[in-house]
C-alpha cells in the first residue's frame, strides 16, 4: 500500500478556505524567527499581527497568506501553553496557516466525519476546533480546523457527515479565536491518540522528527505551491 503522504500527492488539488478565491491569489508569508521584518517591528498583539498581514498581502496584490509549516517562530513566547519551566518550549508549527479575514468560510479538505471539536479557550490556543476523520485508499487520518468563530461549533455533531469542501465553518475574530489575527490553522495528523477535539499544533525542537512523521505537510493536500 501507498503510504499516506503518496496517496495525498496523487490526489487533485483541495480547497479549505473561500472556494472561489484561485491559489494565483494566494500569497507566502513568513512568520519565522529569521525574519527581520518582524524582529524590527515586533507586532505584539492581534491587531499588531493583522496589520502587518495586510500589509504583505496588500504590497503583493494577493487576498489571502499562506504558510508556517515546521517555522520557528517566536509568536508563542507570550503564552504558558507553550513555555514554562516544566516543559521544553513549543516554537516549530506543524501545521499550514491561511490569513484572511474572519466570517470567510472555512471548507472540508475531504468527506469525512466529524471526529471531535472543542473551544480551545486559553490564551495563544486555537479557540473553537474542529477534527474530521477521513479514510482514502485503507488510510485513516485526521484534518484539524482552528482558529474559527464559535458559531461553527454552536449545533455540531461527532460522526457528522461532510462532503469535500463543503463549507464547515467561518473564521473567527481574535477574540474568540486565542487572540489571533484571524486566519486557519489547518493541519494533517495520523495518529490522534486519545485526543478529542484538540491536539498540538506547535511542537519543541526534542519531538520534531515524531510531529513531522506523524502531522505530513498540508500542502500535499492543497498543493498551493
């Protein structure tokens, strides 16, 4: 049997956010540590963030920004979730972030069944999640949506059904969404263990090559680029 990352790159291309926006429209945006940009600038809050985003996005003729797939990135130095002193810090993002404004829909990469989904309420986390459970070719796997408007999950169903993109939620706003500039985190998991409705989308440098096995790029699926 193929492995999963195979069978994902032999499929089409799939859209998660605004279907009819083209990936002609999408635009790169770097979030790491190494860029200078933001070591300068040092944006500190939602609004900081979503700023410096429209920005890119607006300098380069583009509606929507994409990436972050294994950055390190200096974002999460503000919360708890990803550093105290009983665990070794959380930088690398081992999902595919989509900025665009909040209320834009958000699409099923795949039909799939709703695994879990869960307000991820702290600080720096993903607010209202959404897990669907695919099976293509005898693989099972997972597809996280985070960072969306409460309403998404207000009358969800574990086990409900949804076609491929198929719109599954909006968006939220920062002050639902873990206090984000709004946009997905969209993500690829293997094996979700006993996890309902939340699993780890940022990652210490000690667990990266088990993230990166376990969490594939999202771009085998979208295929942006």
């Amino acid at each position: 049997m193929l492995s999963l990352e195979t069978t994902l790159k032999n499929l089409a291309p799939a859209k998660v956010i605004d279907s009819t926006i083209d990936y002609s429209d999408y635009t790169s945006l770097d979030l790491s540590v190494s860029n200078q940009e933001l070591k300068n600038n040092k944006p500190e809050t939602a609004k900081d963030f979503e700023n410096y985003i429209e920005k890119v996005v607006t300098r380069t003729n583009a509606q929507v920004a994409f990436g972050g797939y294994l950055e390190e990135r200096n974002i999460y130095k503000r919360s708890e979730n990803f550093k105290n002193h009983t665990i070794p810090e959380r930088n690398i993002h081992i999902g595919l972030d989509l900025w665009i404004k909040a209320g834009t829909p958000v699409l099923a990469a795949f039909e799939g069944t709703v695994h879990s989904f869960k307000n991820n309420a702290n600080l720096g986390d993903y607010g209202p999640t959404i897990i669907l459970e695919h099976t293509i070719e005898n693989h099972i796997f997972y597809t996280l949506y985070g960072h969306l408007s409460l309403e998404s999950i207000v009358n969800l169903k574990v086990g409900a059904v949804f076609q491929k993109e198929q719109i599954l939620a909006t968006l939220g706003k920062p002050n639902v969404n873990g206090d984000y500039a709004p946009h997905l985190h969209f993500q690829i998991i293997k094996n979700i263990g006993d996890n309902f409705g939340d699993y780890p989308g940022v990652c210490s440098k000690i667990d990266l090559d088990y993230y990166t096995n376990n969490c594939p790029n999202p771009n085998l699926i979208l295929k942006i680029t």
